[in-house]
C-alpha cells in the first residue's frame, strides 16, 4: 500500500485528530492515523535551557527556517550521546525495543525504529482511536519503571517533552525511515544501519 492509499484510508476512520498543541517548551500535533516521527530522550540527555537560549539565537532567522535549524540542533546534540546513557545498556536497550514493538498491529503501525544511547527515534502511524501522547505516555511509563528496577535505581528516567514531526508525503515517508535507519551509523555506532541490533534495520 502506498503512502497516500495509507493515509486516505486511515483517514477516513476519523475526522477530528487533536491536532496542534503544546505541553511546555515544544508544539506537538497530534494528527489521528497519519504516520508521524516522533523522539523521546533520557531525562538527562538534552537541557532544557537549550532551547530557551537558541529560541533567541533563532528569532533572527526567516521564520520558515527556524523549525528546522532547531530540529538539526537537537538532534547533532543528542547524537554526542551525552548524560548517563542508560541505553547503551543492552538489557536496557531491549527494554526499550520489546515496548515498541509490543503493540505493532493493535494500537499503532510501526514503521521504523531505532533505539540510541540516550534517545529513540520511532515512525509509526496511530489507530485511530489512539492518540500519539497515550502511545508515548505508556511506552514511556513501561520502560521507566522496568529500566529502574533492573538498574536498582528511582527517580525520573524519560524527558516529559518529546519531538514530533506529521508525515507530508511519500518522500518524507522515506526520508524518516533513511534518518532513523542511519542514525547509528551518523553517530558512529555502527560501520551499516543493519549492523545497529536495536533499530529496525537489523531486522531486515
């Protein structure tokens, strides 16, 4: 099925997505059955007054161009793998990959995935009776509390902010899968996205 037979059909389903909104520092959209790219990060792995100081950095710029200047930012930051990475851990890791995948086919369509040190990139395209945020607050929620208690640890382990971005179309489709698949390979984790165990790719 292509991108736009895909979208038409899921569509159809429902007709009142909550679209755009905002929790705090980022807009979020939350667009029904349409496939969206969606990133979430460990609690220590991006500071929150980055964004504050490059939202004055940025102001200068044509307002088309902002959105994604912010968004290469943040992601050549996270690539640095910086804070405690916890999921660079493997049975962390794989905590983390079993929760993506558990729901494929019944709350979502999962299209691509992968899982990095201290961040995890996902493509996937909501029933429609599921929202993006009920989807990232149970993955998030499982894996917090599971990742915790194996690491014998409390407090917070996920950001409560996540990136996400709608799917325009075919070639973004596409583009997303090729961002996910070679974002271990961008941040030197691996030689292919084939050789990176907790991404999509590996299981291809």
């Amino acid at each position: 099925m292509d991108f736009e037979t895909m979208c038409s059909q899921r569509l159809q389903e429902d007709q009142s997505p909550i679209g755009h909104y905002t929790r705090g520092y980022l807009p979020h959209f939350d667009g029904g059955p349409i496939p969206q790219l969606v990133t979430f990060r460990l609690i220590d792995s991006f500071p929150s007054q980055c964004l504050t100081e490059w939202a004055v950095e940025l102001a200068a710029m044509v307002p088309d161009q902002v959105e994604s200047e912010r968004r290469r930012r943040i992601e050549d930051y996270l690539d640095k793998g910086f804070g405690s990475a916890w999921l660079s851990q493997p049975d962390i890791a794989e905590i983390v990959v079993q929760a993506i995948r558990c729901f494929d086919g019944s709350r979502y369509g999962l299209h691509a995935w992968t899982v990095m040190p201290n961040h995890v990139h996902v493509l996937l395209t909501p029933r429609s009776d599921e929202t993006l945020s009920q989807i990232l607050h149970s993955w998030k929620s499982f894996t917090a509390h599971k990742a915790n208690s194996v690491m014998a640890r409390t407090g917070p382990f996920w950001q409560r902010e996540y990136f996400d971005r709608f799917i325009r179309n075919e070639d973004h489709f596409a583009a997303a899968i090729a961002y996910i698949d070679n974002n271990p390979v961008k941040a030197g984790l691996s030689e292919c996205p084939s050789e990176w165990r907790y991404g999509s790719a590996f299981l291809r």
